[in-house]
C-alpha cells in the first residue's frame, strides 16, 4: 500500500454541504428502467424537479431523467435525490447501468444510512443492489457528530467499509478560526468499520494532539456510534498515594446478555497486592438488581480490626422488583470486613452502614410497608454489640373515603421489634386515628380544627436506669395512652401596589393533649434526632419517630410574610414561638422547647434573580438572646462566576449527645473563557479549629475533550487512615474514554 498524502477533515462547512435529509443510501432502479419506454435515449422530464415513482418503492427526483434504450443506461442530472424506503442518494449527476447493476454518482454526492451517518464524496461506484462500492475520498459524519475521512474506500456486503490514510475525530475545526488540525485525532493506515460486529478498527494507528504524535498502537478498536453497549476493556485508572503505592486499575466490561452485564476492575497496586473489583448487573421480568463486590489479601497485613488482616473486602447490592398492581419488594446490601477498609482503599467515605429487605402494598386508600434493617458503624466509637437490628417493622396507613363531621379521618398502625446484643431491646404496637377539618371563610380567614388518639403497647428489656448509672430496668410491658385536640387560625392578608405584591400571614395554633410526659423506661430508639426549628414550629407532634411524643397545653404563635417584585423575584420570612402551661421535662434546656417560652425560630429567604438564593435560619435563647443556631447559605451566579457558601452553627444538645458544631463551607467555579474554568471548594470546622477538606483545580472541556487538574487534601484521620494530599489529573476523550492519574507520593 502507498502511504501517500492523509485524508483533511477542511473548514467549517465540510459537514454542511450537499443537500443532506433523514434518509440513508440503498436503491433499487431495475424497476425503473424496466418502465421506461422503448426507443433511443429520451428525455423523460423536463425543467425542475420532475419526479418518477414506481409501485412507491423507488423515488427519484431530478431537474432531468434521461434512459437510453441502446446502451439500458438511466441518467439523472440536477439535485437529484433518489430514495428508496429510508434510504436517500443525493449528488449532482447519477447514472444506473441496467445490465451491469452499477450505479455512478458524481458532483456533491451525499449519502445517509439508516444509522444516520452521512457520507461526503466528489465521486462514487455502487454495485451489487448498492452492497458494494469504491470511492476514492471519502468523509463520513458519524450518528454521534465525529468524523471518519479517508482514501481508497471500498464497501462490500453492504456492511463492510475499508479506507486508508484515514482520520477520525470528533472534534471540531474551524478555518476562520486559524485551526487547521483538530484538538485530537486518531490518524492510521487503515480503518475498517463493521457495522455487522458495530466496531471502528484501525491498524498502524496514531494518536495525535494538536497535529503532534503522542502515542503509537498497531491495533485499535472502538465501537461505532450505534453501540450502547459492548463487551470490551475500559480506559485505564493511573494512580499514586503513599498508602497503596504506584496503581493502575483495567476495567473489562462483559456485556453477558441484554439484560445483564458484568464489570470487572482488577487494581494492580505496589504496596498492597491486587485489590479485585467486580460489579453485576440485570434486569428481570419484575424488576433491576445489581451486586458490586471487591477485595484484597494486603501485603502489610495491617486491617483496620484485629483478626481480619488475611483478607479484606466488601459487598454492596440494591435491587427492586414489582410483584403485581399492588405488590413490590427491594433490598439493600451494605457489607465490609472492618471499619476502615472502604475509606482505606478509596471505595466509600460511608461511615454508616445500612442493610435492608422491604415489601411494599399500596390499593388505593390503603398502603402497608413491612421493612427489616441490620446496621453497622465504621467509626471508632461505634459498638456492634449496642448497633441495633430492626426485624420487623411494619406500618399500615389507611385514608377513609367519607367526610365525617365535615372532615377527613385517617388511620395509622405501626409494629416494631428491635434487639440488641447487649443494650436495650423492645417491641412496639402503635396505632392511631386522626380526623381533620379546614375551612376558608367569606372574609379569608382559614380554619381549621384537629384531633386525634393514639395507643402504644411497648414491651422492653435491659433499658438502662439513668438514676442510678450502671443497672437496669427490670423487664415489662406496659401501654399508654394520648388523645390530643387542636385548632388552627390563620389570615393571610393580600397587597399589590406598583407591580409588588405581597402577603402577610399571621398564624395562631392551640394544642392540647394530658400532659402525661415520657417515661424513661421507654427506650428512644426512633426520636434521639430532634431539631427545634422554623419546619416544625406549627407541628402537632415534633420528635421524628412514635417513642417519644409531646404533650401537654401549648400554643404556636407565628408570622409568615411574603412579597414579590416586578421583575420575578421574591422573598419570603418566618418567624414564631411556642408557648406551654408547663415545663417540658422531657427535653433538656438545649433544644430550646423545654421551658414555658421556647426560643424564637425563624428563617428568611432572598432570591433577587433565578441567579441567586440567600437563606438564613436561626434560633435564638428567648431569655438570654443568645444564638442557639445560625444557618447562612447561599447559592449564586454572575457572569462566569458561579459559587456556593454555608455557615452553620449549632449549640451543644445533650439530647442527641453531640457538642457545639460551627463550621462553614466555600465553593466556587470561574470560566475563563468558553472551555476553560478555575473551581475550588473547602470545608473548615471552626469549632475545633481544622480543616475538614478542600480541594483546588483547573478544567477545560469542549465537544471532544475533558481536562482537569485539582489539588486535593483529605483530614481523615482514623485507625489507619492518616490525613493524605493528592494531585489527580483526569483526560477524557470523549467517545474513546477516559483515563486518570490520581496522588503524588510523598506529598503527605
């Protein structure tokens, strides 16, 4: 073969010559030259586009169709298109030779495949009902908007196409511009493209950068744009960290059946060995599930729990599966061999482990759910013996069809058992119906009315006695009882003036149930998370969960206010108060809704633009006006700066056992230009005075290509994990892959 001149890719408009439509080339003209009359060569149209159409299986047209009865040759000159189903021809001069089957297109030809690729020739020769042909340039825009340009074509079987001195790539050039090489390419002495096996081969292949060789492979493949799926090696994952050394990771995808599909990621690292990774995939007649595993024998031998330094792995799975109209259940695996392995090995930064098996029942008004969990913590202060499991808990809520007493009624039951090896075990049956009325009346005001009554049945064990620190409550079971009656007050009050408008909504909410408390031989198991803010300020019932509950009279007082501007945008603020006959001793002084008074709540919301939202919450001591919670974020946009900001502060709260929380948080994104853009973010934890993460970068990304560069720092610090540094560079060319480099040793 002659390695002679390569094949150019051109200006801007290549791709847009040629009177290009949604069809693609295949003909069949016997037909038509069968129906042509007798005689010498006769025109059969004249002036534009004249058509001729044969038992609607070939359309041809053209400004002039000529058959000559002496040589059986067809001749179609000017715009011709020729169409056969979904299949188009186009080009400025055609001709079909009846007793050869040879089928010439000349000037501007352009052909389109059922696949939506588009061809580009000066010149064509098709055989064979069009399986065969030879064209000596060609250029091709692929389905996906890449381009295949190349020398000497021949097609054969109508699904083989073999070029040479060919280039493909995806990215675009522009004369105009001063390009005159696209960003990337891959050059090579011969392309074959099978659409049979839907794969790109190239051989003596070169990849080139900027018109620069960078890489030689005498072999490549790639699968061309109609493949969504195809079993092959994935791009590489290049490494570096002080823990596990030089690594590199080879992805091989399998695609088994349609249906289902496997990964697997063997990671060859210096320091630890192979850590092997593999994920399956499928789908089923009822549903989707999918199993993720990995695992390594470490060379250091030093796991993160005594005992499991032989082998260290872990499993991870979901799945979701329909039984009938009503009927459906999922699952969901979370497992490791010990607390550090995932975030050791860069596999997850998951600290709780969470695993699952549900069923689902839903008819109309009636809806069940029965679920089971096993939990696991991967912190040090983390026990298995005091981590619960919950099998089962079940919950059924039904909704009745009829008003009664001009309101609606609902009903709720709920079932637990928990159990712990060592710890408090229980098991709970609740049930309770509400009824509740709203009405609106002729001046606006809103009303409405509420009631409701709920019973418990707990039996419990081993539930520590607070009095006296170290025993326990003797085993029981006991029930109680709360019916709990309530009215709500609302008038939200309309003005509009000079395009604003806005809304002020004065609330008013009384409560009362008996004040009988809580008892501390009642485990909280499902209510440790409690939070006294603007969400909840006009709830009924606060705590999350059916262990505890709030009783006693109380009143709700608050104000919501609203307006919006000419120009769309808005604001909104709240702010409230709950009052009590009595103190609530189930509460510690923290939570702010202990006391008679609780402390004041709010929250106020700006957002100016669609561009930018600030909102702020807080809570602060009624007594004291000490701030007891401080919440700012923002998220922005202007011109090409674009950024996310948060402060959070939050008291000490004996009631969820964690101290004083005050961190704040920066994101922020800056395009320099079209393609490229700075980004960096950072988490600090002023409380304690240290960083929690950050990470700093560079990035460029166009049509065909992805850059970026960050510096990255992680203050993990954990049995054997130790606080690391890395620099990670990550290059993706888009429709070949991606390939990433991560960490720098001794950066720590």
């Amino acid at each position: 073969m002659t390695r002679g001149q390569w094949m150019g890719f051109g200006g801007c408009d290549l791709w847009k010559g040629g009177r290009v439509v949604a069809m693609a080339l295949a003909l069949c003209l016997p037909a038509a030259g069968a129906a042509l009359a007798q005689g010498g060569t006769q025109a059969l149209a004249g002036g534009p586009e004249r058509s001729f159409q044969q038992s609607g299986e070939v359309l041809m047209q053209a400004d002039e169709l000529t058959y000559d009865h002496d040589t059986r040759v067809v001749t179609a000159t000017g715009h011709v298109e020729i169409a056969f189903g979904s299949r188009v021809l186009l080009a400025d001069r055609v001709t079909y030779e009846e007793t050869t089957g040879v089928v010439t297109a000349d000037g501007n030809v352009s052909l389109l495949d059922p696949q939506g690729d588009v061809a580009f020739a000066d010149r064509l020769v098709l055989r064979n009902e069009m399986k065969d042909g030879v064209i000596q340039t060609l250029r091709v825009l692929l389905s996906d908007n890449s381009r295949l340009a190349g020398h000497d074509v021949v097609r054969t079987g109508g699904n083989m196409t073999t070029m040479h001195r060919a280039v493909y790539s995806p990215c675009d050039i522009c004369e105009e511009k001063g390009q005159t090489t696209p960003l990337w390419q891959i050059k090579a002495f011969r392309v074959i493209h099978n659409r049979e096996e839907q794969r790109i081969i190239y051989e003596d292949a070169y990849l080139e950068f900027f018109g620069i060789p960078v890489a030689y492979v005498p072999y490549f493949s790639q699968p061309d744009p109609t493949v969504k799926r195809q079993s092959g090696f994935l791009p590489p994952k290049l490494a570096s960290s002080s823990d596990l050394g030089q690594e590199v990771e080879i992805p091989y995808y399998w695609a088994i059946a349609p249906d289902k599909d496997v990964t697997l990621s063997p990671r060859f690292t210096t320091k630890e060995g192979v850590i092997y990774k593999g994920e399956y995939r499928q789908r089923i007649e009822s549903g989707q599930f999918k199993m993720f595993g990995t695992g390594t024998w470490p060379h250091t031998q030093t796991a993160g729990t005594p005992g499991d330094a032989d082998f260290r792995g872990s499993l991870f799975g979901d799945g979701d599966f329909v039984v009938n109209e009503h009927w459906r259940w999922g699952f969901q695996t979370e497992l490791t061999t010990d607390d550090t392995y995932l975030r050791k090995y860069d596999m997850s930064l998951a600290t709780d482990l969470i695993n699952n098996v549900n069923a689902t029942y839903v008819d109309g008004r009636n809806s069940f759910t029965a679920d089971a969990y096993y939990f696991r913590g991967l912190l040090a202060a983390d026990s298995n013996a005091t981590t619960p499991w919950v099998a089962p808990i079940l919950q059924y809520n039904y909704s009745y069809p009829e008003q009664v007493a001009g309101g609606r009624v609902g009903f709720a039951a709920n079932a637990m058992v928990l159990e712990r090896s060592a710890g408090a075990s229980s098991r709970r049956i609740s049930a309770e119906v509400e009824w509740d009325r709203r009405r609106t009346s002729a001046a606006g005001i809103v009303y409405r009315l509420f009631a409701s009554l709920r019973g418990d049945i707990y039996s419990v064990e081993d539930v520590p006695n607070p009095s006296v620190p170290g025993t326990t409550f003797a085993s029981t079971t006991m029930a109680r009882g709360l019916p709990t009656i309530g009215t709500e007050w609302s008038y939200p009050l309309a003005r509009s003036d000079n395009g604003f408008r806005q809304v002020i909504e004065p609330i008013v909410q009384l409560i009362y149930s008996p004040d009988v408390g809580n008892t501390v031989k009642i485990p909280d198991e499902d209510s440790l998370s409690f939070e006294f803010d603007d969400t909840n300020l006009f709830s009924e019932d606060r705590f999350v969960g059916l262990d505890r509950w709030e009783t006693g009279a109380r009143a709700n007082v608050g104000v919501r206010y609203s307006v919006f501007l000419p120009g769309g945008g808005q604001a909104s603020a709240l702010l409230g108060q709950s009052f009590r006959v009595h103190d609530n001793t189930s509460l510690t002084p923290d939570t702010g809704l202990s006391d008679q008074s609780s402390d004041y709540v709010g929250r106020i919301s700006v957002a100016p633009s669609d561009d930018l939202l600030v909102t702020y919450r807080f809570r602060i001591d009624d007594e004291r006006y000490k701030i007891r919670r401080n919440e700012v974020n923002l998220i922005g946009q202007t011109g090409r700066l674009s950024g996310q900001f948060g402060y959070a502060y939050f008291a000490a709260d004996q009631s969820v056992t964690f101290i004083s929380r005050e961190e704040v948080f920066l994101g922020a994104t800056v395009r320099l230009d079209e393609y490229w853009s700075l980004f960096g973010r950072t988490r600090y934890d002023i409380a304690n005075d240290r960083a929690v993460a950050s990470r700093i970068g560079v990035g460029y990304e166009d049509e065909c290509f992805d850059f970026a560069l960050s510096f990255n720092q992680s203050f993990i610090r954990d049995r054997d994990i130790e606080p690391e540094s890395s620099v990670t560079l990550q290059i993706t060319l888009k429709t070949l892959g991606a390939a990433r480099v991560a960490g720098a040793p001794g950066i720590n």
